[in-house]
C-alpha cells in the first residue's frame, strides 16, 4: 500500500505541473549510455496477439486488482509485458485508476485521469514526441523517466522509477519508457468475441472498457 499511495501521491503532482513542465527546457537526458532498443516483449503487440496478451495481463492480477479495474470510471490499459503485469495492483478513485508493479530495480507506475477535450484537438505545448499515435511528452527528472499523452478521454501519465538511474537502461533513454507505453493493452480486449463468453468477461465489464 505503500507503493501505491506513493504513485497516487505522485500522479497528483505529475499531473498538476504539466503546465509549468511545458514551459521549461526538457532536463539533460544521461549521455554517457548508448541508446537501448526496446525489448521485444515491450513492443506493439500484433494485432492477433492483442487478446490472448490482454487476458494473460488481466489474469495476472489480484481479485482486488481486478475488482478496481472492472469499477474503474475510465478506459483501462494494463501491461502487457508479463513480468510487469505480474507484479501490477490496481487501485480507482472517483475520476482516476492508478496502476503501480515493482520489477526488479525499477518501480513502474500508470496514473490516469479524466480529462476534457483540447480545444480544436491542438495538441498541449510540449508534447513534441509521439505515443500510441498520441502527442506525448517525454521527460527525465530526478532519476525518473516519465511520458504523458492523451488517449480516449483521459490524460496517461506513464513513470519509470530506477533504482541506478544513471545505470539502467530503461532510464538514461526513452526508448525503453516508449515501448512500454506502446505495448499498454486495453482490458477491455481480454473480452472474447460475442457469443463466445470467457471467466475474464466479468471482470472487464463495467468501468474497464
């Protein structure tokens, strides 16, 4: 619990200062590591995997996990990767979820929150990268590395913390945090096709869509 009122405390602080982030130059990245490909479990799934990777991240979780994302008031996506979806607890608030895994040296955490549309659909001063098809911004601060985007009605504010920040791959570039917000699987996939009903469907019905 620890962890997670650590990540919820954090989305809060995260979210708040996007604005004032967007102003400021972006943080100096590490230089002295070479750029890290993105593992292969961290890449887009392909499209006939979808389902059975959202099921095995689904099933991953504990009752209560699944119990907060099937009351989640918003779209949830979970990790695909299965060490991180193995590791995942999920908790919700009236207009938030948040998702927080410890893997090794590194603390992974999703928070996400309602938003209201951009008007005319601009895209937020300094998103200048792209994610999962959305502008997103891309930082690196205090030995985390982070990425925020907006997708399907909500903002996603997606946090790698490591424990040799200067050391792990996964923080001194972005490519890692990149691949893991792209390999993000929607829960609402793990449901089978109509007239094809599953254990798992109960837990993806209601908020988890």
């Amino acid at each position: 619990m620890l962890v997670e009122s650590r990540s919820v405390l954090r989305a809060c602080l995260t979210l708040a200062a996007l604005a004032f982030q967007s102003a400021c130059s972006r943080p100096s990245e590490p230089s002295s590591t070479p750029r890290a490909s993105a593992p292969a479990d961290l890449r887009s799934p392909a499209a006939d995997g979808v389902r059975a990777i959202a099921q095995r991240a689904l099933s991953a979780l504990s009752v209560e996990s699944r119990s907060a994302v099937a009351a989640s008031p918003l779209p949830v996506l979970l990790f695909g990767d299965s060490a991180a979806a193995s590791a995942s607890a999920v908790v919700t608030g009236p207009a938030w979820y948040a998702i927080s895994a410890r893997v090794g040296e590194r603390t992974l955490s999703l928070h996400v929150v309602r938003e209201d549309p951009a008007p005319n659909g601009a895209a937020p001063e300094g998103h200048s990268e792209r994610v999962r098809g959305a502008p997103a911004m891309v930082l690196f601060n205090e030995g985390v590395r982070s990425v925020t985007w907006s997708e399907r009605g909500a903002t996603y504010a997606l946090e790698v913390e490591c424990g040799r920040p200067f050391e792990d791959e996964a923080c001194t570039h972005q490519t890692y945090i990149v691949g893991l917000a792209e390999s993000l699987v929607r829960a609402s996939d793990a449901e089978p096709p109509a007239g094809a009903p599953s254990p798992e469907s109960a837990a993806t019905r209601g908020g988890a869509r």
